[in-house]
C-alpha cells in the first residue's frame, strides 16, 4: 500500500499525545511534532530532504518511503545514529541488522511474498500445464529497487524449483512514472500465460486490472495476482476500475486490514480509526492510505512508550532496542498474522500472510485457505544494490517525515 500523506498518522499521533501516553522515565512527558517534505518519490530530491532533517531540524527520528529513496539515503542516516525506523516499503533489505541497525522496516518483504506466489505455482502446476507440459507465468514489472526485488526473489524461487525446466517466465517492465500500462500489458496478454503476477504498486495496479479486462486476459489467464501493497479499495474498487471490479483476482495478503472494506465494519479498531479520523475532519473513503497512517502510526507509539521506560529515558538508541524487541498483537492485522522482531536474528517484524480472492460482489478479499506463518523464517538481508533508480510513482506525495519530540 502507498502512503499518501501523514493525515491519518498525525491524527493518532494527536490523539495520544495529547492523552499524555509517552511518558519518559526521567519523569517527563512526550509529545509527537511531525514535520514532513514531500520529495515526489524522486530519491534525487530525497537525499537533501534528509540532509534537512539530520543537519537542520535535528529530527528523533526520520521516516521514509520508497524503496528507491530508502536505499539512497538510509547509508549516511546509519552513520548518523538516528532512528530510521518502520521504512513504507517492503523491501527485504531493511533486514539487515548489522550494516543497517538504525533502518526496520514494517511491511511483509516483497522476497517472502514472491516466495508465496512461486509456492502456489508449484501447487497448482498440474492443473495450469499445457500440452507441452510447460506452464507459463507473466508478469509486469516496476523498473526501480521495488519491482527487482520483486522479481529477483521470483526468480530465486523458480531456481530452486523441481519444476523450474517446466516453467516459461516472461516479463515485461514499466517506468515508474509511465501515464499508462497498455503495451506492455497487450504484450504480456500475447504470451497466453496460465499465470500472471502485477509486480508494481499504485496507479499501474489499478491499470493492471482494466487493461486485463480490456485486452483478454481475465479470461484466458487462470490466476492473476495483485501485489500486497495494492489491495486496499483505494485501489482495486469498483470505484477505480469499473463495475466489473477486481472479481476473481488474487493476493497473498500480509496481514493489513483494509480502512474501507466492509469486512470490517464490525471491527473495533477499524471503527476506532474511522471515528478519529472523522473527528479530525477528515473522511475516512477520501483515502483507504488514510488507514496506513493508523497501522504505522500505532506501532511508532508502542515502541516510544516502551522506549520511554527503559533505563535512561526515551533516548534514539532506546527507541531502536524497543522496536527490535517488538513482540504484540497489532490491532490493525487480520487475526493469526504474528508482529515480532527478536533482536539482531530476525529483523522482520511481519513475516505471515494469507492467499485471497477478490469478491467484487461484496467489494472484499476472501480467505482462501488459512494463514501461513513464517514468522523467523525469513533471512535477514544485507541488500547490495548496483544502481537506485527512480521512485515508485510519479505523483507529488508527501513520502518522507521527521518525527520531533518534546
């Protein structure tokens, strides 16, 4: 899911600060200043943004999105000792401990999804092989630090694979800024793949989605899978991509409950969230990122509670000790998805998910089968990237914040 802009946290953020909830065991009370830059997911403009609220505003803390920008500014935030924690972006390389211990993540990782999607090809391989015996697979891909970890944990699976000689990966890939998707997506619908996976995020998911009903696909391709950051209704609704909706795709959930979804609307947090974002001013279907802001949001006010009682006080180095630590049930995960780091061994605090179905009926995912829990499982991951490229989209959000206390 693509974090639009800090309303939803800043609202929470308000709430509890104002409850007087970080309390620092040096006896005084926190507070929560949020300053935020907007950098158009172009990592170019990251790096002196950054440089802004190491040298200028001094931040507690700097919180970033985008793979891309993480991977071009997280190196100089790690020699600066400042908390970098909860990155929006699922990429595996914020699991890496030792050469990046300032940096967590909070997303389930693009690799250990790709994991899911290459574990259901084998799964469902008899059923999808073609005369030849051969199944092909499809897919679009980003062409940034996003889509390539996407396909390099694809391709990593398919390797090891005992089918790996039976399978025809095919690929074509887009530019984070392309206004529209409809060549690469009317070459894909040529291959006559069995299975077609979107490796990208925002617009061009949506786009996917309309270009399959357009070009064929939705009924030649068996299974078509979305990616876990677009499966909130802000993206795949009827709203957004006609009265046909996403019906019959598929997602490896990890575990986010969506703000805008029915399924929820008995649910007390999701409720919760609606509520104060409605007492802010703020409607709660202008945006399904408005519920992003309350899953990241929470956790940053966990771990600065908890931080703020340790020995010493709510101090940088404290705050990252309590986040690797993390160990809870997280009100905003569907039921069963465990929320844990432990330390410098596993550095991944999401590490489960569930396959689901898009019902464009009832305009939600349905559970197809039970969690799959791997929490401690996934490797944690010293990423070394040979080149950054440009962001995740193009479009002017507000993607990188410093978080002040006082």
């Amino acid at each position: 899911m693509l974090f639009r802009s800090p309303k939803g946290a800043s609202a929470i953020w308000k709430y509890y600060s104002d409850k007087g909830v970080i309390k620092d065991a040096n006896g005084k009370t926190r507070k929560i200043t949020l300053v935020t830059r907007d950098d158009g997911y172009d990592p170019t403009r990251t790096i002196p943004m950054v440089d802004e609220f190491l040298d200028s505003e001094k931040g507690f803390a700097i919180w970033g999105l985008g793979s891309a920008n993480v991977l071009k500014t997280y190196d100089k935030i790690n020699q600066r000792c400042v908390p970098h924690p909860f990155a929006v972006t699922g990429h595996p390389a914020w699991g890496d401990p030792v050469n990046h211990p300032w940096t967590t993540g909070i997303l389930f990782a693009y690799n250990t999804e790709a994991v899911l999607w290459g574990s259901f090809l084998d799964k469902h391989f008899d059923e999808l092989k073609g005369p030849d015996g051969k199944v092909t697979v499809a897919a679009l891909i980003m062409n940034n630090d996003f889509g390539k970890s996407y396909d390099a944990g694809f391709k990593a699976y398919l390797a090891q694979s005992p089918i790996k000689d039976r399978i025809n990966y095919v690929s074509e890939t887009i530019e984070p800024s392309a206004p529209t998707i409809t060549d690469p997506m009317t070459t894909l619908a040529s291959k006559n793949a069995q299975m077609f996976i979107a490796m990208t995020a925002g617009t061009s998911c949506t786009q996917a989605i309309q270009e399959a009903a357009n070009n064929g696909m939705n009924e030649k391709v068996k299974y078509r899978f979305q990616p876990s950051v677009c499966g909130a209704s802000s993206f795949v609704g009827k709203d957004k991509v006609g009265n046909a909706g996403a019906n019959g795709w598929w997602i490896v959930q990890g575990g986010v409950k969506d703000l805008n979804s029915p399924a929820f609307d008995n649910d007390a947090y999701i409720v919760y969230a609606r509520d104060q974002l409605k007492a802010a001013g703020l409607d709660p279907k202008a945006s399904g990122s408005f519920g992003s802001g309350y899953f990241f949001a929470w956790t940053q006010v966990q771990a600065l509670q908890i931080a703020a009682q340790l020995d010493g006080g709510l101090t940088r180095s404290n705050l990252i000790v309590a986040i690797r630590a993390l160990d809870m049930t997280h009100p905003y995960l569907l039921d069963g998805i465990k929320f844990n780091m432990d330390g410098a061994k596993d550095a991944y605090l999401i590490e489960g998910g569930i396959f689901q179905t898009r019902d464009a009926a009832t305009e939600t995912w349905k559970d197809q089968g039970s969690v799959i829990d791997l929490s401690g499982k996934s490797k944690n991951c010293a990423w070394r990237s040979e080149e950054h490229t440009s962001g995740l989209q193009s479009h002017s959000f507000i993607s990188y914040a410093v978080f002040c206390l006082k």
